[in-house]
C-alpha cells in the first residue's frame, strides 16, 4: 500500500476512475519492482523499475524529438518541454487505446510523482545558486517603477474582468471561482524564466536584455508576494494563527540558511584551493543541505521547494562554487528528472474536457492579462525614451512564461484555489503565448543593428599621427604574452598613442545574469573579478612600462559563448576602436595531435567576425610570440611578413605593417601575389596613400 498526495483529477481518466472519489492509497505488490524478463513469462510492464526506465526514456525522447521539430520556428526549450508532456498526455497520444494504461498505469503514478517533485527540488535550488539577491541594490528607480507596473497593471484590469465575468456571464460555480486566481496568477513575472528566454534569444547581453532582466526583478519580487499572501488567505481564509505560524517558519528558515548556514559555505569556498574545482566533500555537504531543507520544510507545513530555493540563493553565484554545482547537476536533472515533472502534468492535461464557455472564459481572462502586462511594460519603456521597436519587444518578452510559472498552476490547482479546467487552459496558453511571441520579438530586435556604423572604423582609415584604439579579447592567460607582444610590435609613440580596451572573456556557469565588469585601479577586484585578477596585473605592468604612451582599460566579461560578441561589439562601438584582436579557438601543441580546439571560443569569434563595426584581427599564436622577453629587449629582430593579394583585409594588414616597420626591432618584408602581373590603376591610388614607408 502507498499514498498519493495528488488529486484525484489528476489520475481519473485512467481507467475511467471517478474523479469525486477520494483516492488515499494505491496498492502494489511487494516482490513486483523487478522483472524476471519475458523469455520467464512475465511482463517487464507490470514491474516497477522497468517500467520507470521505459518512462524515462519515453519522456525524454518525445521532448528531445519535439524540440528538434520546433527548431526551424526558432522556439526557445520551454515550449517542447511542456508541450511533449501534453504529447503523453490524454489530449493526443493517450486518446489511443490502452496507452495510458500500458505506460503510465495508476500504480506507477506514486514512483512518478516522487521522482519529479524530486527534480523540480533540485530545480528550484539550480535557480537560486544562479540567481544573485544583491541585484535589487543595484537597481534604478525607473527600471523598478517598470517593473512593478508591469504587474500591477495586468493584475487591476484582470481581476477587474473577471469579477464583472462571475456576475454577468453563467459559468460553473468552481470556473466563476477561479477566474480571479486566473487573473492574479497569470499577471506574475519570474525573472529566471525571462533571463532564460532572452539567453535563449541570444540577447541577453544587449542594452535592451539588460533593461527586461533589470525589470523583470522587480516583477517578480511584487509579483512573489502578489502570490505568497493570496495563496495563504486562500489556504487558511479563517485561520489566522496557521497563516502567521507559516510567515514565521518560512522567516526561520530563511534566518537559519543566512546566519548558520551560509557561513559555513563561505568557509568552505575560502579554505578550497584558489584557482582549482570545489572539493567533492563540500559538493557532497550542500546536495546533503537540499535534503535536509527540503525535509525539513515539507515537515513544518512548507512548500518542500522553498528551503532548496533559498539554499542555493545562499550560495554565491558564479565561480567556484556556483558554477561547479551548476555543472554536475544541471545536465542530469533537465534530462532525468524534470522530463517526468513535464509528463506529470501533461498526463492531467486533456483539452477535450474543458468546456467550450469555460475556455473563453479563462482565455478571455488571460488575454486581458497580456494586454495589461504588454501595456504596463510598453508605455514606461516609452516614457523612459526607449525606441519603439525595442519597447514593443519588452511588452512582448514581459508576456514570456515557463516551468515555474507551471509549478504555480500546479500549486495553486493543489491548493484547490484552481479548478481543474482552467489550469488545462492556463497551461495549453502558455504554450501558445510564449511560442508565438518568440518570432515576434526575434523580427523586432536584432542587437547587431546598432553596430553598423556609417564611418570605416579601420587602421587603414585612421591617420598615422592618431591614437589607435585596440579592444584586445583574452581567453585564458596563456593569451598574455603573445598579445604584449603584439601590441609592442605595433610601436606605440607619443605621436601616435595607443589605447589598448582589454575584455577577459570567462564562460557564464551558474548565474543567470551576465556580467561586464571594469576594472578600476584604486578599486579592489570583486569576486566574481578574482580570475581575471593574474590578466588585468599583467597588463597593468604593461602599461606602466610604457607610460604616457600606451593606457590601459581592463574589463571582465563573464557570459556565454552564443551572447559572448555583444560584450566584444559593444566595446568596440562604445569606445570608438579601429581594432579588436582574437586569440584563435585551437591550441597548438609540438605534437599536432595534441592540439585542442575550443567550440565555445570558436563560435564567438565566428559572431564577432559577423557582426564587429570595426576591423577584426584573429592572432594564431604557434607560441614563438609566447615568450616573457619583450620585443624591445629581445637580441635578435623580429621578421614580419605581410602577404598581399589586394583585397580589403590585405589593405588592413599593410596598414598595420605600416606602423610596425618604425619599430628598431622590427624588419618587415612585404610578398605581393598578382594574377598575370597586372596592376590596376585603383592599386596604384591605393598603394600612394598606402605605402608611404
């Protein structure tokens, strides 16, 4: 015998169960979790653990072969996610017969449940070690205005309709009910999700992903207590003890994780090794912590998510701690275990038993809600002198919704403040809105748009006497001394100074937000700045060794590889540079073999190559620039050859050349290749301007 805490709407249709019933227990046999196999005449269907792995694969792959199909649309993860759980759900694959039965039978519903409500735990602490708390103190009074009219408007004008809708429209009495928890819950905002949705969108490191993530942090703090206190009056409508005992738990949970908790994760990232992987001793503490607050909440009368939510907001994000958790847990718990949490809800969503006037009623109560949420975002943003493409984009991705926004439902339907046909309408909207606002708000910002510049940006168009601005992109600190070099070899003068834009370029692991920092030199480094600390000193001395000809700007950009180019364009645009350099994605090693091709860096450097409003130099470093000795120090000179075919980039690379062949330690030797030995006369104007060396 086991329990099942979900409701009984959520497994009538199997078998054609009656959904008044009071379903407490489900009986299963004992010795049935492990099958002999079919050559012994059982049926591996009707044990526990075979028929949990064929659930598992069956999940993950309908989502993965869902996704794959959606991917001409350009449809972000969230909407095959959801929409494979419906797929497995009565609505279409469990119309057929006996499906249900064979796969998702009644009795695999207590192992299923557990399973998913386990990853969406673990979900739920994924979130909080990438989300950064201390991002409201950085917030602007007007992009916190935007984001709490974001809401507020939605949530006035929807639960306005729907009250007017109870009276004058004849719907059931549970729908007529439901209506004003469809408007609250409908007009909320999670910033996770929207941070997801624009990183997705590969936007989320442009001024316009930026001001929707700054939003939408205030969004969801209103919106978080919007939820928390209808719920609980909800809940506990004439208990007023058990409401303030539920305030003050979730407030000691809170203080414990904080003043006991956190300090020991703080020990522990200073006593780990500077520069290697967390210790797997510390992993293993704080998975054992998500248990522990998760039993622990689940036995005070708390939602069992909320302790592993504020765990891993304890913790701080990014490296090291942050990003090693993100790294071992993420994979398995989006592919093992959330897949079963999509399927869990699926399996009650069946569209062909809602009825006709209670869809249009909760539809009509979800549009009003986009509206009001398109609105309350659109005109501040106009309001704020935001152009009107991008603040039509904003209105759209405030409508975006995802997984936790599905847990609300979830809870809310639980909590019996939802009736069972309007969360099969909420769910199958989700889908619909999110995926039709996505080509919309990819048509209407394109962050490459603004690096188009009217003025040629190049060594080639800047004068000789001139400050050559140079953004420098460092992966690793191997990069360093073959730059220095370089940009010695460029032979900076006071005549024609040179001001080198350095961007540390580090991949985002556990944070949602992405991070531009500067490096200012009475400043101390932060953090999330520490690995850049060994590059930014490097290129400190460098400038010092050069004084009053070379200046040095340091920045870190933590982000991903797909947005990583914003950073890189951004700077380039912002601070007027004729050049930005790349270190090549392969390493090179004296054994070929032994080379290693880095994908993430290669795709940044392909976007930048695409999309940069200046010249862009890739420097393949076979390691005889990599060296601590200066070019100004070395004994011998240092040969360049420029090979000249007369294109555009080879315009670039004379011009280059021109600034080096003033260097003493610098002999440049120039190869030009022609085609039957002509020379046009569009050469020989270029070359006078040109080749004045």
């Amino acid at each position: 015998m086991g329990s099942i805490a979900q409701e009984p709407q959520d497994f009538a249709y199997t078998g054609g169960s009656d959904a008044s019933k009071n379903f407490t227990t489900i009986c299963m046999g004992v010795g049935r979790i492990h099958s002999e196999g079919y050559f012994y005449g059982t049926n591996p269907l009707h044990y526990t653990l075979p028929l949990l792995l064929l659930q598992l694969s069956l999940a993950s792959t309908i989502i993965l072969l869902t996704g794959r199909l959606l991917r001409p649309l350009g449809q972000t993860s969230m909407v095959p996610q959801i929409l494979g759980g419906i797929i497995l759900g009565p609505t279409v694959l469990g119309r057929c017969p006996n499906f249900t039965d064979t796969f998702f039978p009644l009795r695999s519903f207590i192992v299923l449940d557990t399973l998913s409500s386990f990853g969406y735990m673990f979900y739920f602490f994924l979130i909080g070690v990438q989300t950064d708390p201390w991002l409201l103190k950085k917030m602007e009074k007007k992009t916190f205005a935007m984001g709490i009219s974001t809401v507020g408007l939605p949530l006035i004008i929807s639960t306005a309709c729907s009250l007017v809708m109870t009276r004058f429209i004849g719907v059931g009495p549970q729908i007529a009910s439901s209506l004003p928890v469809v408007a609250m819950s409908d007009s909320v905002i999670s910033f996770p999700i929207i941070t997801h949705f624009l990183a997705e969108l590969k936007i989320i490191n442009s001024d316009f992903g930026r001001v929707a993530m700054s939003s939408s942090i205030a969004s969801n703090l209103f919106s978080f207590c919007v939820v928390m206190v209808s719920v609980l009056l909800k809940e506990h409508s004439n208990e007023k003890f058990e409401v303030l005992t539920t305030f003050c738990t979730g407030i000691a949970v809170a203080l414990i994780i904080a003043f006991a908790v956190r300090p020991g994760i703080l020990w522990m990232i200073k006593h780990n090794p500077h520069g290697e992987e967390m210790k797997e001793e510390y992993i293993f503490a704080v998975l054992i912590g998500v248990l522990v607050s998760g039993f622990f909440c689940q036995a005070t009368g708390l939602n069992v998510y909320y302790g592993p939510l504020v765990l891993g907001m304890a913790i701080p994000a990014g490296p090291p701690f942050g990003s090693a958790l993100v790294e071992k847990l993420e994979l398995m718990n989006s592919w093992l275990f959330m897949p079963l949490y999509f399927v869990k809800n699926g399996l009650v969503i069946n569209v062909f038993g809602v009825k006709p006037i209670h869809y249009v009623a909760v539809q009509f109560i979800i549009f009003i809600s986009c509206i009001g949420k398109f609105i309350g975002s659109f005109l501040p943003a106009l309001l704020c002198k935001m152009p009107m493409n991008d603040a039509v984009a904003l209105g759209l991705v405030m409508n975006a919704q995802g997984i936790l926004e599905l847990g609300m439902f979830k809870m809310l339907k639980k909590a019996n403040a939802l009736d069972n046909e309007a969360f099969v309408v909420m769910c199958t909207s989700m889908v619909l809105v999110t995926g039709a606002i996505t080509p919309f708000v990819r048509h209407l910002y394109d962050p490459s748009r603004r690096y188009v510049v009217y003025k040629k940006r190049t060594v080639m168009h800047s004068r000789p006497d001139s400050e050559l601005r140079v953004v420098v992109c460092i992966n690793d600190k191997e990069n360093v001394p073959a730059i220095i070099n370089l940009l010695e070899a460029f032979n900076p003068t006071k005549r024609s100074p040179m001001e080198v834009f350095i961007l540390h370029l580090i991949e985002l692991v556990g944070h949602v937000k992405p991070l531009l920092i500067a490096h200012k030199p009475t400043k101390r480094p932060s953090s999330m700045a520490s690995p850049s600390e060994h590059v930014v000193n490097a290129f400190r001395q460098y400038e010092e060794n050069n004084h009053s000809v070379v200046s040095v700007q340091p920045f870190t950009a933590i982000s991903s590889y797909a947005t990583m180019h914003d950073n890189v364009c951004t700077i380039a645009l912002d601070k007027r540079t004729s050049l930005v350099i790349l270190p090549y994605h392969r390493r090179f090693a004296a054994n070929p073999a032994l080379g290693t091709s880095r994908r993430g860096i290669r795709i940044m450097n392909n976007n930048v190559l695409d999309k940069a409003p200046c010249s862009i130099a890739i420097l393949v470093d076979r390691g005889l620039l990599n060296t601590s000795r200066s070019i100004l120090e070395s004994w011998s000179p240092f040969r360049v050859a420029v090979l000249f075919l007369g294109g555009v980039d080879d315009w670039e690379a004379l011009a280059i050349g021109t600034r080096m062949v003033a260097h003493p330690n610098i002999n440049l030797t120039m190869v030009r290749l022609l085609e039957n030995g002509n020379v046009t006369s569009d050469d020989m104007r270029k070359g006078r301007l040109t080749m004045n060396w």
